[in-house]
C-alpha cells in the first residue's frame, strides 16, 4: 500500500459559508476551491462539539469529548488514552504540529489542583504523543494577537514571531517541510486560531485592511435576521478566512516545489462555526459573549475538503457526515484500522458511495453554555438541554428538556422555533428516539427527555 503524506489544515471558528466552494460570493478562498475541484467536498460536514478544547480532544483521539472528561475548555487530554500520533508514530509516520493545541491546561476541580500552560511551554507528557517537530502555543490566543505573538519549540525554547499570525504560524509548517528528510512519510498537523475573536479584545482582528478589502460583504441569512455583531464584526473575519486560504496555498506551493504534493493527501476542515452572538443570549459565560456553543448550524455546519490519494475527481458529497470521523478517516489514509476503537466512520466510503445501511445525520454534545445534545437530520435539528445544571461544571445529564425544532426545508436560517407546534409532534417524538440512540451509543446511557 502506498503510504501518503498527510497535511491536516484547521482553522477554528470557521462557518462553512465563507468558502467560494461553498457559495460565498466573494473571491475568498480560490486554493481551496481549486482543491475542492480536484478532490472530495463534504457539503454537510458537521462538528460533534462546538467548543475548541472538546473537539481538539475528539480529533486527537476519535472518543466523544464526555468519553475523556474533556467536556468543556481547560480540561487536559487524559493520559493514558491511546492518540491519533500515537498511531501514526507506529504506523511508520514522522509527526509534526504546529500552532494551537488547547488541550494541556486545566482549572481546579476539587480532585485536581489547577495547571495553568496556556502561555508556558506544553509538557512533552502533555503533547497527545506528538514526538517530533513542534511549534506549539497551548492557548494560542493568550500567546499572540493578530500581529506577533510567540509558540514553543520540542525542546521548550520560545520563539516570538512578528507579523500576521497566520503567516507566521504557516511559516512553521513550511519550515517542518523544508527540513524533512523524506526517510518516512509525514503528518503534519496546521492548527490555525483564524478566524476566532481576539478573546482579550473581543474582536475578529483580520490582516490590516480587511474592512476596505471585504467591505462590500453579503451577509448570511441568518446573520442578517438576527444581527448580533457580525455587521461590524465581519469584514476581519473574511479577512481571516483569505489569509488562511493565502497560506494553505503557500504549503501547496511548497509541496509541489518538493515534488511530494501527488503523494500527499490533504485535509482542510475547522473545529466550529461562529453565530456572531445571535444565540445563546441568556449564557452567562464568565463575562464573554458567546460565538459558538449551540446546535445551530452557524456553530455546527464547518467546512471539509479532502484532497489527495483516493480522494479525486472534484467530487460533491451531500451525505451528512461529521467531523468525528477525521482520526479513524487520517488513519486510514495510512492503512491503520482501528474498528470500533473510535468514533465514526472512514470517510472514504461515504465519498465512493458505500453508504448502504448509514445513518444519514450528526450528533453533537453541548457544554459551557448549557448542558445539550442534538442530532442534525437533512431535513431538521432537533436539541434538547438539561434545565437548572451549569453546562461548565456537567458533562451530561440524566433527564433532558426539548429546547428546539427547525424544519431546515422551510426555514434554512433556523429562525421559527417549532418544539411546541403539535402539528410536529410526531416528527419530534420520532427525532427523540433517535437522538436517545445517539447519545447511548456515545456515551453508554439513556437518559430521559421531556417536553418543553
């Protein structure tokens, strides 16, 4: 079997619809677009958690976030739990990682003390198994702001960067790949912070000029129904999103300056969307505003292209599928099976047609915000929530309530709230059961669901 290399490229808090793959009207994203055109587009990709360390910790492991214990941010990987690199490091693979991990810090519990490395150097223990080429900041956002900032190298020396962070932090990915030494196939790993807010700042901070670049934006449905701060807040966060296509092109570049890019396979996906503050109004966050943390597609609906190796031929995948499935699927591209030890599917066999018997839908886990489930059909979502538990301090719950219905066929934008409407009531009892199987296959309990 041939062994490709594997260029996982992440962005976090990227809606699917700032894509021109995915019908965004402005000129954003043509690397991508071109690689949709030669791979595999997944038009329905959604995420199992739309918090950054949750899904982090599901990426590198192919367990549910409650699996872990790493239901919310600032809860560490767990050791002991068998990695994506741990994987890929027997299988063969040189690993590489820069940028954003968000998975080595924790805040004090009544088991644990608090170990704070958001703006220290990752722990080689702490580092989910990578061994090899690092440049790493825990809390990439504490580290750097939009222009400068500093990460870490395996060996714990900082290194400070000056420049746009994108830029700088591809820089490292290029660096990786110019000194590989091609004795084994790579996985490098690209875990961009763009297009998230500035946390401190509160803002989406893009590259200088973003606002006249991209100042003749269409708003998405959603955001023009209900606002939020997106018409203020949008022309950085395309800016944001340009300059991560800017910089995959500059790694695809380089891949063909090495003469490797039709043996590597590439992914491109992001942790989450953002709702640009027009859900979960009444979530009281430790001060912040929310972006993400509910079942709306705005936080669910991400991008993922695939392209390299079996992944070919410009192909529009509908299915829904969700990014649960990228460890079991990277694993594959290197021939590693690992059966029901992770969640998911290969995504191999929904891209070539092998759909017989599948679920056609995604299931996600909610914290922070609140305590939430919801499974999201091709016709509609359906969520519930755990009413009176703290979604920072409850990883699940044993009786939940209906918190929400849309019918997407009728209202794409997810603006009429249907959860009482009799006339639902059987789709609704019938999308209960369902999400009760969800969540028992995930998390090994059934628990009760009420009426509103």
């Amino acid at each position: 079997m041939v062994k490709y290399n594997i260029l996982f490229y992440f962005s976090d808090q990227q809606r699917w619809d700032t894509c021109g793959c995915y019908g965004q009207p402005l000129d954003l994203t043509p690397n991508l677009d071109r690689l949709a055109s030669e791979g595999v587009l997944f038009e329905n990709a959604f995420t199992p958690q739309p918090v950054c360390g949750p899904c982090r910790a599901m990426f590198q492991t192919g367990k549910y976030p409650t699996q872990l214990g790493c239901f919310r941010n600032k809860i560490m990987l767990p050791s002991g739990v068998k990695t994506l690199a741990n994987y890929l490091e027997e299988g063969g693979y040189e690993t590489a990682y820069v940028g954003k991990w968000h998975l080595a810090s924790n805040i004090a519990t009544a088991d644990a003390p608090a170990v704070e490395n958001a703006r220290l150097p990752v722990p080689r223990e702490l580092r989910g198994g990578y061994t090899g080429f690092w440049r790493v900041a825990d809390v990439l956002e504490f580290t750097s702001h939009g222009y400068d900032g500093y990460v870490f190298d395996e060996n714990n020396r900082r290194l400070d960067f000056k420049g746009y962070r994108t830029d700088c932090i591809t820089d490292y990915g290029l660096e990786f790949l110019s000194g590989w030494d091609r004795r084994r196939p790579f996985f490098l790993t690209v875990s961009h912070i763009e297009p998230h807010h500035q946390n401190d700042h509160e803002h989406y901070e893009g590259p200088e000029g973003s606002k006249e670049r991209f100042g003749n934006y269409t708003l998405p449905g959603d955001l023009e129904a209900l606002g939020g701060n997106a018409r203020e807040e949008y022309p950085d966060y395309l800016g944001q999103c340009a300059s991560l296509d800017e910089n995959l092109g500059r790694l695809i570049r380089k891949l063909k300056e090495l003469g490797v890019y039709e043996q590597t396979i590439i992914l491109y996906a992001s942790d989450h969307g953002s709702h640009f503050m027009t859900r979960n109004r009444d979530a009281h966050l430790n001060g912040h505003d929310d972006y993400k943390r509910s079942c709306h597609d705005a936080c669910l609906h991400v991008p993922l292209v695939i392209s390299g190796g079996p992944y070919r031929g410009g192909k529009r995948v509908r299915d829904i599928v969700s990014t649960a499935s990228l460890p079991k699927t990277i694993l594959a591209m290197a021939g590693i099976q690992v059966g029901d030890e992770m969640a998911g599917e290969d995504l191999l066999d929904v891209a070539e047609g092998r759909t017989a018997g599948r679920k056609n839908l995604a299931f996600a886990q909610i914290s922070e915000s609140r305590v939430g489930r919801c499974i999201r059909t091709e016709r509609y979502c359906y969520s519930v929530y755990a009413p009176g538990l703290d979604g920072m301090s409850y990883p699940g719950s044993p009786v939940y309530a209906d918190d929400f219905l849309y019918d997407l066929e009728r209202d794409p934008f997810e603006l009429n709230n249907l959860i009482c409407e009799e006339d639902y009531r059987p789709v609704k009892l019938q999308l209960r059961e369902e999400l009760l199987a969800q969540i028992q296959a995930a998390e090994d309990k059934r628990p009760q669901i009420v009426d509103a």
